[in-house]
C-alpha cells in the first residue's frame, strides 16, 4: 500500500516530531488504546519484545512509499503489512520507528479504508473533535496522537522519545538553536567632493 504522496520535508517533520495539544485520556484509558492498536504492543517496547509479537514485520531503510525519514544509528524502522489498527475494516501498512531499541512513533495511512470510518475509529479511542478539522490533535500522559486527513495518515508517538529524536535530528540538519552573528556593520559611503557645494 504505502502510496502516500510526498508533500515536501514538512510532512516528515510532522510525521516525526508533531508537537500535539489536545484531549488529556485518564492513564487505564491510554493503556487500553495503546494496547489495542496492534495487539498488545505498546510504545517503549524493545526492538524484540514487538518482534515476538509481530514476526511477519520487516525492517526498512531510506523512502517508504513517499514518506521519508532521516536514518541513524539511533533509528530503527519496519513496516508491518496488511495491519488494522484500532479495528479497522481494511487492512492497511504500519511503519514502526524505533529510538534507542525502543517503540518511539507507528504511523499508518488510511489505505482503502474510508476517511470517515478512519475518523471514527481514532475518535472511538481517543475523543472527539469538531467535523470538517482537516488535522486533529490528542495527547495524553505517555503519548501524542496526530490525525492528517489530506494526506490520509495518523501517527502515534512517545513524547520523551520524540523529544530525544528531534533534538538529535536537528544536530543532525545543523540547525541547532543558537545566538545568530552580529550583523556587520554596513560602511556608509562618504558623499563625493563638492557634492555639499551646490
């Protein structure tokens, strides 16, 4: 499946590292949705603890169906097909990124299942948000969910460890946060002789 369109370096950016506000779900109700979203998986689980559990998943490296991702030694990453996520009626692709051997982000695309039934599915889990929002947004304790309606994809990620692998990640792109230089200063060039004289 995986036929998402690439939309720009942003989306990966959000993709990675959305920064998300919303709905607070009391902690026995995030184990839940954590839990059902594929199997008993949670985020911060180990590289091999998802792999006993999801054996048919295979590693990946560099553009995945148009989503791209920055690759590291800290960055694991595998796509798991034919999965249904929070009970979905068709089967879509999951892609699984793992920081420091530890479950940080799960994007999938809606595939063939319908936008309205993908809406409801995730409101279902996580609260509702007013119709027509082209983006929604919830947070909890342990996690940052993110709903992309034009693009048709919805992650969720571990916010310390989405916080860890955006502060590398910038490193990475040299766009650390610092004090920019002084301006130089700008030479006003002196008035021609004789110019003050007419």
């Amino acid at each position: 499946m995986w036929a998402m369109k690439k939309t720009g370096a942003a989306l990966h950016a959000v993709a990675a590292f959305a920064v998300v506000a919303a709905v607070a779900l009391p902690r026995s109700a995030v184990a839940e949705n954590l839990a059902t979203v594929i199997g008993d998986v949670r985020l911060r689980q180990s590289v091999q603890e998802v792999q006993e559990q999801l054996p048919e998943m295979r590693e990946v490296s560099g553009r995945v169906g148009g989503l791209s991702s920055v690759d590291g030694p800290s960055v694991r990453r595998f796509v798991l097909q034919g999965a249904t996520p929070f009970g979905l009626k068709k089967p879509t692709d999951m892609e699984l990124r793992f920081w420091k051997d530890q479950l940080w982000l799960v994007i999938f695309q809606f595939g063939d299942n319908a936008d309205t039934e993908v809406r409801a599915a995730l409101e279902k889990r996580f609260g509702a948000k007013p119709d027509g929002l082209e983006q929604a947004f919830w947070n909890g304790p342990d996690y940052d969910a993110g709903l992309q309606m034009k693009p048709r994809w919805f992650s969720l990620q571990d916010p310390g460890l989405t916080a860890e692998a955006q502060r590398w990640f910038l490193e990475v792109m040299g766009r650390k946060v610092a004090t920019p230089p002084a301006s130089p200063a700008v030479a006003t060039p002196a008035p021609a002789a004789g110019a003050a004289e007419k």
